[in-house]
C-alpha cells in the first residue's frame, strides 16, 4: 500500500484530471480506484476541494497577459496549468502550490508526459540528464533538482553523484537512491523494474534496502507479491534509446505495453495467450513500417483488429 502522501498526491493528480474536458483515461482511473481502498478514501477528499478551486476559476476574470501552451509535444504540463471548464486556462501556480500543501506534499511539483511512440531527453540543471520513453509521465521538483517521481512508462536516468545530496525517485511506494549511476526504471501495468548499467542504485533504502550493481536487474511482481534480482546484460539498459527492444522469458503483457510505449502503434494481448514467455529481440523502426514483422522475430501470431494489433500464441 502506497504512503499516505503519495495516495493523497495520486488522488489529487487523478481529481484535477477528471475536470479537464480533454481528459479520457477513465480505465486508468478506475484501475487507480480499484488497486487499494485507501485511492478512494484519498480521491472523495480532495475532490471536493478541487471542484471548489475550479468554480472560483470559472467565475473569475480573464488575464489577457496569460498565453496557452503549445500544443507540441511533448506536453509539460505543470499542476498549475490546465484547461478547465469551458476551455479556461487553469489556475496560477499559486492555487495549486496551495492544494498541493494542504494535502501535505509540500512540493512545487510541475509535470512531463510523452505520446507513445516519441522519447524526450531533459536535462537537469545539475548536469543529470532523464531520457524519457513514449507513453511516460514524470513528475519533477522546480525546488530540488535531485528528485523526481515516475508516474507511468519509462525512464532512463544518467545521474551526476552527489554523496551529499543524492538523487531519489519516488515509483509508487517506491524508493530509488542513486549512487553514482546509470538506470533505467520501468512502471506500468506489469509492474516495476530497475536495470542498472553504471553506479548502483539502492532500493527502498527504509524498507528492503536491496543494492542494485552494474548489470543487475530488479523485478517486483504486479500483484505487490515481492521481488527478484537478476543478471543483466549492461549494453540491453536504456536500449530502447537506440530503436530497440529485447525480451528473455518476457511475459506478453509486458511484450504488448513495451512495444506500445516504444512504437506508437497499439498492441494488445490475444485473449488466452497472456501466460505465455517471450524471448527475442525487435528493431522499432522497421515495426513501424509493418508490425507483422513481429511475428517471425518473437514467434507469435500478428493480426489487425481496427487500429489495434493482437500478439498472440501461434
């Protein structure tokens, strides 16, 4: 079960959402809702609160010096700005700072989100640098530079060490402390994983406190039933970068959102094949042309459906 501030940080993320008109992950949402009692304790809290800041907004007077953001992506969207009802711009950072300290984070936290398909590299003013992976989104500091939290999808980190004030990223409960490291994190429905290529990274450094070595790789199960270390090769972390993917014993649900994420074009699981492994390794630009391709190189059966692509058991 995720700490208190962070489900109430969740909570808050998913109300503010819900009221902008563009907003359509409500699978997303209800799979938040069903996860833990506590999302909808957290979530009937804030609303409220949230839908009172909108109403005051709505009523209020235009600022004809405010300019929208461009629509190009990849989308940076701080909690202070987004449209609201009647196609509004949201609130000042002001507001929001405000709900954000009454809800106990105490962050000026602003938001980067990528569309499957695109990778976005930001760099940090400590010389660290993030790769951003499609179908991401990451939270940021404009306060500390040495924190970050990974909302969903992928991320490489190339962290600049510093004994004295280390960097941490905050997935879910969880806890990551580099020590002088390359990583990539991955959070999505199929779970966690931390690879580590440079440095180490120590894991849930209060909890666990699991020491993660160049070429290892840390896996927690989705159902939040533990974890295991394993070997990785150092040359396979953060390869998505470079346009490719490589899966050993992948399950398909993992296969299906990894390809999503990379390429753009969706992938979904053959009902009644999701236990099946995956071994193998795929080039993203020549999926693009043709996912068909797919099937001979992962040796599974590629079919059309609409605009989607089912993966499945030959």
């Amino acid at each position: 079960m995720a700490n208190d501030d962070t489900t109430r940080e969740q909570a808050l993320d998913w109300a503010v959402r819900a009221l902008d008109p563009a907003f359509e992950d409500w699978e997303g949402f209800s799979r938040w809702l069903e996860q833990d009692a506590s999302h909808a304790r957290a979530y009937d809290e804030v609303a409220g609160a949230v839908t009172e800041a909108t109403e005051l907004i709505a009523v209020a007077p235009a600022n004809d010096d405010t300019v929208e953001e461009a629509d190009a992506a990849p989308q940076v969207r701080s909690v202070a700005r987004r449209r609201w009802l009647g196609g509004a711009l949201a609130a000042s950072i002001a507001l929001v700072s405000g709900l954000a300290l009454w809800h106990g984070s105490g962050r000026d936290l602003y938001r980067i989100e990528t569309m499957a398909g695109q990778i976005h590299t930001i760099a940090l003013d400590d010389g660290s640098r993030i790769d951003l992976a499609g179908g991401s989104a990451i939270e940021l500091d404009r306060d500390d530079v040495r924190f970050a939290r990974l909302e969903q999808g992928q991320a490489l980190f190339t962290i600049r060490h510093d004994d004295a004030d280390p960097f941490r990223v905050a997935v879910g409960e969880n806890r990551l402390v580099d020590m002088g490291t390359v990583f990539d994190v991955r959070n999505d429905r199929t779970g966690l994983s931390v690879a580590v290529s440079e440095g180490a990274v120590q894991f849930n450094p209060d909890g666990e406190n699991i020491r993660l070595s160049p070429g290892e790789m840390l896996k927690t199960h989705k159902d939040g039933g533990g974890y295991v270390v394993s070997p990785i090769a150092s040359a396979r972390v953060g390869e998505w970068r470079e346009g490719r993917l490589t899966f050993t014993d992948a399950p398909l649900e993992q296969v299906a959102a990894d390809l999503t994420r990379a390429s753009g074009i969706v992938f979904v699981v053959a009902r009644g094949s999701g236990g099946q492994p995956v071994s193998g390794s795929v080039l993203i630009a020549p999926l693009k042309d043709d996912p068909r391709t797919l099937g001979p190189l992962l040796g599974l059966a590629v079919h059309a459906e609409g605009d989607r692509w089912i993966i499945g058991a030959r």
